[in-house]
C-alpha cells in the first residue's frame, strides 16, 4: 500500500506529463514545489491554487480558507475569492455544517476574501469531512514570485516558527491522547496556533522587498519539504540548521511525546523566504515592523547535496520526498 501524503517526484512528473499542455496564456502551470498557477490577463496575471483538508476536523473550515490562501499570496497576490467544495459523511449533522461554514466565513473574513461558489454533497465511504478549497488573485504582471525564482547565495529566512499548524491539529484532535503526557495548558496553548497559520500579511510585506527571489509556504512535509521544494524548483542545493530553526516548547513537548520530528510536521504559517544575503536585514526589519518574527535558518547554493546540519555538527543528506509526520497518528 502506498503510505499517505504527496506522490513520490518520479509519480508526480508522470502525472504531470499527461495532465499539461502547451497554453500561451499559461505563464506558469502545474510544476513541483510550485504553490499556485499564473494565467496570463494583459498587464494583470490571475493565481489560482487549490488544496483539499483532508487529516484535520476540528479546525477543517478555518483550515481550508488559510491554506489555500497563503499559496496565492507567495505569489505577492492578495488573495480575494474562494470556491469551495465540502465533502461530507453520512453522519455529518446540520449543526456540524452550520459550525464548518461558520469557521470558513470567518477565516475569509479576517483575509478580506469573498467566498463566491462551491459545491455540497454527501460523500460515500467518509469518516470526515473533507473540504477543497480553489482560491483566486489578480496581481500585477512584472511582480509575481515563484517557487523557482531561488538563487545560488541566497539565504532562507523562515517567518513565525515550525509546525504550528500540525501542533495545533495533534493538541486539539489528540487532546484526549496526550493528557497526562502532556500538561493541560501546554496543550491549550498548543490549540492556540490555529490563529497563526495566515502567511498572507508577511508575504504582502516581502513581496515589496528588493532583492527577495522566492517564497514558498510550508505546509505538508513541514520546513524540510518546503526547503527543498524552493531548491528543487530553483534548480539548487539547500543548506538547513538545526539549531537556527525556531521551535516552540509546546511543539517540542508534543512531538516528543508522541515521537514526531517537527521539522517534517505541516508548518502552515511558516512563510520560507529565498533573500539575496544584503537584503536580508531590510527584510526581517519590515517583517518585525509587522509583527512577524524572521529568522535566517539556511542557504541555497549551485551545488552539492542538500543538507540538514544537526545540533550536533553532524550533516545529513537529505531530499524528496520528506514523509508528513502528522500522517503517522492516523
């Protein structure tokens, strides 16, 4: 049996290969580590991006709308109409569809974004709702940004801190699980990050950075998967540290506890930014002006292999496909 998550590269190529053709009007179509499509409109570009919820319940409608959403804005795209398909299980009630819909108008409300069409039904063989969610911007045509735009040099600045999505979903779909491992108000704090998870304002604010060459949101496979996303994208090598990668206490205790590395935990909010080296301070000061931490956590070069420097000095290779950690629990 194939395990959970995205397709290995060589599968995802193959399906690439049948699914694409040649459009003039497509200035980026379907490509690995790329967040969103660019479609040609004169001087304006439409983005568009879609991305199902499929491991989360609890937090799924809030979820649909900030995932989905923070791959148009890595483009430097306000994100500004949703449409959304829901999925549902037979036992699915009026009141858990009013409290889904609840969460999806309030996480677009909170983004200045319209939800503008969709489709409902209940779905044979469920045992969740899953939830897929299509977002679209216009943007200017000189000023998008791609996953591929990283260059030999640049440095890898990373926003907020890992796997605060993950963290969250495992303290509130676990909670029953993991009281007793872990205090109560470690895991309250821990539910709390689902708050944090919008990339929007900080991509926005590093899309008007000069010299900022790449940006690419964190999601499924955590900062590894994205760190080698841009590098694979961008034809280079990346270089990550440990020890630079920030962390919180309440995801540190609960992947420990539950034996997860939170480097490869879905990471929605954790904007990773490709810098050239001298535009690195401006853009972690405009970035803090906004109240969005910045850290440098790594470096892209021409050559070599990818590498994760442990704590401990010790260098591992390492490369796609990086297996989602939050799969494990289900």
């Amino acid at each position: 049996m194939k395990p959970y998550g995205k397709l290995s590269q060589e599968e995802l190529s193959e399906l690439l290969g049948i699914l694409t053709r040649r459009d003039p009007s497509v200035l980026l179509g379907p490509a690995i580590g790329e967040d969103a499509a660019i479609v040609d409109l004169g001087d304006k570009v439409l983005v568009t991006h879609s991305d199902p919820i499929t491991g989360a319940s609890e937090l799924a409608g809030w979820l649909s709308v900030h995932v989905v959403a923070n791959d148009i804005a890595t483009r430097g795209v306000k994100p500004s109409w949703l449409v959304t398909t829901l999925l549902l299980p037979q036992t699915f009630s009026r009141e858990q569809l009013k409290k889904l819909a609840s969460q999806i108008r309030s996480a677009a409300d909170e983004i200045d974004a319209t939800v503008i069409g969709g489709h409902t039904e209940i779905t044979p063989g469920l045992d969740r709702p899953i939830i897929i969610t299509t977002a679209f911007g216009v943007g200017e045509k000189e000023k998008f940004f791609t996953t591929s735009g990283g260059r030999d040099g640049d440095l890898l600045v990373a926003t907020k801190d890992a796997a605060l999505e993950g963290t969250s979903i495992i303290a509130t779909d676990f909670h029953d699980k993991l009281l007793g491992k872990i205090d109560k108000s470690i895991l309250e704090n821990a539910k709390n990050f689902i708050h944090e998870i919008s990339v929007v304002k900080e991509a926005l604010t590093a899309a008007q950075v000069h010299g900022v060459h790449a940006m690419h949101d964190a999601t499924e496979g955590g900062i590894l998967a994205a760190a080698l996303e841009i590098a694979y994208a961008s034809r280079l090598s990346v270089v990550l540290y440990e020890e630079k990668i920030p962390l919180r206490r309440e995801t540190a205790q609960i992947c420990r506890a539950l034996g997860l590395d939170p480097l490869g935990l879905i990471s929605s909010g954790t904007l990773l930014i490709a810098v050239q080296p001298e535009s690195a301070p401006i853009l972690i000061e405009r970035l803090q002006k906004e109240g969005v931490k910045a850290t440098i956590i790594g470096e892209f070069k021409k050559n070599g292999h990818s590498l994760l420097v442990k704590k401990t000095g010790e260098k591992i290779e390492i490369g796609l496909p990086i297996a989602e950690e939050l799969w494990k629990l289900f």
